[in-house]
C-alpha cells in the first residue's frame, strides 16, 4: 500500500468514526497487542477533535475502560451523540500531514501550540458551535462560564502567599522557571471576540493550565504535558487538547508505533484522573490562594496524579542519547 493509500484510508476512518462498543474493543486489543489498531484508533480521536466533539467523551472513556480494565468510574457526559459527523476539511489534513512531517528538534513548545492550535482552526465552521455546546455538557461547566469572562490573575497578589500555599507554590512556578502568567496573550489570540462559550473556555484554561500542574500533580515536564492535556479534556471537553492528542497520537502511530504503550497508559490514566475529579473550571482560586496546597486538594476533592511512568521519561532519554 503507498503513502497516498494509507492516508486516504486513515482520513476515511477518521470521517467516519466508531461507536463506544468498537472504542472498547479498540482499547482492549490494543492493551493485549499493539499494531495497526493504534492507527485506527488515532483516526478515531481525530474523528471526535474534528469532526464530532459530542463523541469525545463516550470514546475516551470506552477506550479507557477497553484498555485499563475498568470503567472511568464517573456518570456519562451527556452530549448529543447522534449528531451527523461534520466534514473535515482537506485543508486539515494538509496541515496535518505537514506537521507530522516536520522533524521533532523543529516542533518546540511554542511552535507545537501554535500549529496545533492552527488546526484547530482547519475544521469546518459550523464546529465551533458544536464545540461550545458539547463542552457545556461536562460537569460544572455552563456554572461557571455564567461567573462572565475571566478576570486576570496578578503575580502581586501571589506574591503575597505564604511559600506552603497553593498561590505560593503558583507563584514560585511562574517567577523560577520564567513563565507568562496566562501561558499565552489571551488579547493577542482573540479569545474575548471568539463566540461564547468559546470565549470564557479558552481564556480559563490558559490562566489555569500551570495552577491545575500544581494542584492536580503535574509535572512541567513533555511526557506529562501529553498528560495534563487528558485531564483538562475530561474536565471540559477542551477543543485544543482534543486536537493535540489526535496530533500526537497519530504521529506515535505513523512513525514510532513501539511508543505506543506508553502514551496510551499515560493519557488514558489522565483521563480517567480527569474524569474522576471534581470540576475544577468554575473555583474562585483568589479565595484560596493562600491556603496550604494539601488543604486546597482536600478541600476540592483532587488526589494528585499517580504517573505510571516517571514524569521526566523523555528529558532522561534526551540526555542519555
């Protein structure tokens, strides 16, 4: 089969999809063997991230069911999942092949956001809407997209935090390793002009990406950034994690297929960390800055995530190559 071939055919699945009964499976044979399968099942992540978001979390919690043994162990998101697949695209796909053939020294962090977050915007128009609404379905979500959009947070009141606090351990994130408040310029990237809900969504995750590290026990580190981004779908259906992981996944499957094992262990035990946690979107975070981090978990019902591979997996493999 040519290259031309096999990317017709994965394109094909990713339009067409699969039920939760073939994501179980998918799951469950992919734990017992890797193989072709893991392509089959990147092209079904793609399906929910570009083409029917009301999907993602019926198959992110049969394949986690499928490949961890057991089920996620949180009610259903009810979405509406009979909705007709919306067309991807061919320019996504242009884009997407293009990435995916672009080499790893040239996809920083940044660049990786920018071109993932690129794609994103490939998808067919009437998405967006459809997105909003799915992620209204999650747990607390539509509560706290009614709080308005997202006041900023400021490094003086963080500053102000006792180094034991959750505003302390925040702030010390930020200041030692040099990082912008927001991760990225909220203003720049136009998130207050983009359509509600989309607009309360995007402009919170960036302002709670590096706190929900912190409090949910996620490393800065790549392997667990693939992580931290399954927790945050599962908290709310975030569009560009859904869009990343597709990316990612598809890239293991094309090109290091022996990989495969350990992204899925890792992003399907952040899934299932997400699910299991209580919604965390919607916390008015100013009211506990300077509360003790075990207290502010405790309080919000977050037990830390259990990696089940060490966190700086790929930094020891980079050095030791």
């Amino acid at each position: 089969m040519s290259d031309d071939q096999e990317r017709a055919g994965f394109e094909a699945l990713a339009q067409d999809g699969a039920d939760d009964d073939a994501a179980r499976g998918l799951g469950a044979r992919l734990k017992a063997a890797q193989g072709a399968d893991l392509k089959a099942l990147a092209a079904l992540w793609l399906h929910g991230a570009a083409a029917a978001p009301e999907r993602i979390p019926g198959i992110y919690d049969a394949v986690a069911e499928g490949y961890l043994g057991e089920p996620v162990g949180a009610p259903a998101v009810p979405t509406e999942i009979n909705r007709r697949p919306q067309p991807i695209p061919p320019a996504f796909w242009t884009a997407l092949w293009q990435l995916l053939g672009e080499p790893p020294s040239g996809l920083e962090a940044v660049n990786l956001t920018t071109k993932t977050a690129a794609l994103a915007g490939l998808v067919a128009p009437a998405l967006s809407t459809r997105i909003g609404k799915a992620c209204l379905a999650y747990p607390g979500a539509t509560a706290a997209v009614a709080q308005g959009y997202p006041r900023r947070f400021t490094i003086e009141a963080l500053a102000r935090c006792p180094a034991d606090s959750l505003g302390g351990a925040f702030h010390a994130l930020v200041v030692d390793n040099g990082f912008d408040l927001e991760v990225l310029d909220r203003e720049a990237l136009g998130l207050d002009r983009l359509p509600a809900p989309l607009d309360y969504l995007n402009a919170r995750i960036l302002q709670c990406h590096d706190l929900w590290h912190i409090l949910a026990g996620y490393r800065t580190t790549a392997l667990h950034e693939v992580a931290i981004s399954a927790f945050q779908l599962a908290q709310f259906g975030h569009h560009y994690s859904a869009m990343f992981l597709g990316m990612v996944l598809t890239r293991v499957a094309f090109e290091r297929p022996e990989g495969g094992p350990l992204m899925l262990q890792t992003i399907l035990t952040a899934w299932a960390h997400g699910r299991r946690t209580p919604p965390l979107l919607g916390v008015d975070w100013e009211a506990v800055w300077a509360r003790p981090l075990d207290q502010v978990r405790s309080q919000l019902g977050v037990a830390p995530y259990v990696s089940p591979f060490p966190a700086d997996l790929f930094e020891q493999l980079q050095v030791a190559a």
